[in-house]
C-alpha cells in the first residue's frame, strides 16, 4: 500500500488511507525525517513522517520509505498505542523493538524495527508513564 501526499497548504497534508477506515482524513504533517536502521549490519536508511490529526489532539507516525529494500507497511501509527505497548512492558528492563509488533496492521517483520529507529531517533524511545 502505497501512501501518496498531497499539500493542500504548506501546514497540512492529505494522505491516501492503508485501510479503508482511514478514508477522507486529514492529518498535518509535522515533520519528514530521516534516520539510520538499527541493525548492526543494516545499511541505508529509512525516511518517515511525524502527523497529528485534524484536531491535533493524536500524534501518528508513518514509515515512507526504506533506502535498500525490504518491505514495511506505510500505516499511521497513533504514539499512544506504541506508548501503550512499551508501557505493558518491565520498566527497568531492556526490550527489543518485536514488542512494538501489535502497533501495526500489516505484518511486515521490519516494521517495528524501524518504527523503533524512528522513535529513537525523535528521542521518543522511551515513551513509557513513570
């Protein structure tokens, strides 16, 4: 699935929805990034957006792009499902970025490892309520 853009204006963007249920919604674009892949022996990059809702009121965020291959999905992925996730998780223990696995639809094995490259390279790694 394939997310395309469109910019209405210079603040928002109009994404083509993964699932049907998305259809019609506008989210903001905050900010496209890029950032390394964590593997020891990855090479290339992923790239990727940071969103709100129309309301601001939801932060998402969006794989768009994978430098050397390999699939992943394109969803929105609402922050307080990841934070939610880590959150279930022992807080003074490490975790590997699988446990970020539920946050997605599509079952890409590479999605939560690059949505963990994302976070961390946003700061947002450790999301979890104190």
């Amino acid at each position: 699935m394939n997310a395309k853009a469109t910019k209405p204006n210079s603040d928002t963007v109009q994404t083509t929805p993964a699932a049907e249920s998305d259809a019609g919604v506008t989210y903001w674009l905050l900010k496209e990034g890029k950032c390394k892949k964590l593997g020891k022996n990855a090479e290339g990059g992923i790239t990727y957006q940071v969103l709100a809702d129309a309301d601001r009121q939801q932060l998402y965020i969006a794989i768009t792009g994978n430098e050397s291959g390999g699939y992943f999905s394109r969803e929105r992925v609402p922050i307080d499902k990841i934070a939610a996730c880590l959150n279930a998780l022992p807080p003074d223990k490490p975790f590997p970025s699988k446990a970020l696995r539920d946050t997605f639809i599509g079952r890409s094995s590479n999605n939560s490892g690059f949505a963990m490259a994302v976070l961390r390279n946003e700061g947002l790694s450790s999301l979890r309520k104190f």
